[in-house]
C-alpha cells in the first residue's frame, strides 16, 4: 500500500467505479470474503448516499500513519477509516474530513449501542414475544452502561501503561459467562491487576465526562460485543427449538441490518455530520 504513489491511490476510485476508496481497519480476507469492519463502513456509507469501496488494511498502527499521509499530502478521493478508541480524550485524533472515527469505541461498539433487534433473533430463534425480549435486553444494555462506566475509567487511566490492564486480544479473559445467568465483566480481576500498576495516569478525566460516560459506547467494543453476544445466547437457549448462536453471525446480521440513516439517534447524526464535511 505504502509503495504506491499519491497518483495511483487518488485514481484507484476509478477502477471500483466509486466516489471514494476507504481504507479501514480490519483483517485483509482475499477473494469474495470481506472483514465485518468493510461491512460496517459500507454500510455507513452507502446508507448516506455515497459509493465506496472498503479495503482493510490491518490493525490501527497501519491504518493511522496512512490517515496522516493523506492530510499532509492533500490525496483525494480517499477515506481513512479507523476505530475511536481513546484518541479523542487523548488529544490523538486527527481533524480531517477524509479522516474518520467511530462514534463509539470501535464498529463493534457503534453496532450493539443500537441495533435491529427482530432480524437478529428470527435468524436464531422462532418467537412471538420478540417485544418482550427486546425489552429485557434493553435493560441489560442499560444496565451494562452503567456498570461499564467505572471499568471504562479505569481501563482509560492504564491506556498509556506499558504493561496492559487486560489481554486485548484476549477479550473472553475478563468476561464471565455462568451458563445460569448473564455475562458480566470480571472487574474483580481488573482491579486487582490495576493494583500491580501502581500509581499511573494516562490523562485525567473530568468528572463531568466520567458521569456522562456510556460504557457500552466508550469501553473497549470487543468486549462490549461479546458481553452482548453471550446475553443473546443465554437468552435464545430459553426458547424452544432455539439455534446455535454463532458469533460472527450474530455480528454479521447485526451489521448488515444496521439502521444507520434514522434521525434523532447520536450515532446516525454524528455519521451524517461526517460526510456531510466530504
């Protein structure tokens, strides 16, 4: 990617026949397969009137320094996309309007904050009680905001740490899943490791922020996703004649049936504002 010239990178929207070629996070998946960040971000565009085509290019610390190479070199007709993670209270984030950030921590984040509840459970489950299901999930998701919110600062406080608070790459390490109940968040365990850090601050942050904090917003999305995911499965094992639950389908019909256009929703605003910048 890197070797190619500003020409070649501003002309490749024309060979996919699209306004925009968006560079995004992601695993790059030969042939027909796409990465669920494509689907995401095609998603986000296309929705909002505009032609992309998506190429995942890796992790963030491919990603940004493209971002900044477009910005200082004036490229057109590309977008850089890449997770929000905590940039923004970081002072990381870089103002561009061909540069963007989720709204939430990640797409993860941006896709479970608010999603189309029927599609997901009539592809795992034959109810008549979707309403009533929904709304428990809702309370979950509520409830799981609020207890996110202290984990959420705590993780922000050790960002900056050179030995992690938890293993990223490991998200189900601090997730319990009793079978009984639901999925919660080991903060226990997170707690005591925070102790092993000793005194360390990546960045203060303000009260007022904190208590305006969503944690299923702002809290690191993949294990924001999974603690979604497995509320979904024990819910759905309930109901008779249930299907498996997989993760990367439930992600995938989560995805694909995201309402990201209705106003009077932060996300779909942010969104909207963002592209109006193109």
């Amino acid at each position: 990617m890197f070797t190619r010239t500003n020409l070649g990178i501003e002309n490749e929207h024309l060979f996919h026949g699209v306004d925009f070629v968006v560079y995004c996070e992601g695993k790059e998946i030969e042939g027909e397969g796409s990465s669920l960040d494509e689907v995401f971000w095609e998603r986000v565009f296309r929705e909002n009137g505009k032609s992309v085509h998506c190429k995942s290019m890796g992790g963030k610390s491919v990603v940004r320094p493209l971002a900044e190479r477009v910005v200082a070199e004036g490229i057109r007709n590309v977008i850089v996309a890449m997770d929000r993670d905590y940039d923004d209270l970081r002072g990381l984030a870089i103002d561009h309007p061909q540069v963007f950030y989720t709204f939430g921590y990640s797409w993860e984040s941006d896709v479970v904050l608010d999603f189309q509840f029927s599609p997901a459970l009539s592809l795992f489950a034959t109810t008549t009680r979707r309403q009533t299901i929904r709304a428990e999930f809702v309370t979950f998701r509520d409830g799981l905001s609020q207890g996110l919110r202290r984990i959420c600062a705590l993780d922000y406080k050790y960002i900056g740490h050179h030995e992690k608070l938890f293993d990223r790459q490991k998200p189900m390490s601090i997730i319990a899943t009793p079978g009984s109940s639901e999925p919660f968040v080991r903060a226990s365990s997170m707690l005591k490791k925070a102790k092993t850090l000793g005194h360390f601050q990546t960045a203060p942050l303000p009260t007022e922020q904190y208590n305006t904090l969503c944690g299923v917003k702002s809290f690191f999305g993949k294990v924001v996703a999974r603690l979604v995911f497995h509320w979904f499965a024990y819910r759905t094992k309930r109901i008779t004649g249930s299907r498996k639950v997989v993760y990367e389908a439930f992600m995938d019909v989560l995805t694909n049936t995201l309402d990201v256009t209705s106003g009077g929703r932060p996300r779909n605003d942010y969104y909207a504002n963002a592209i109006a910048r193109l």
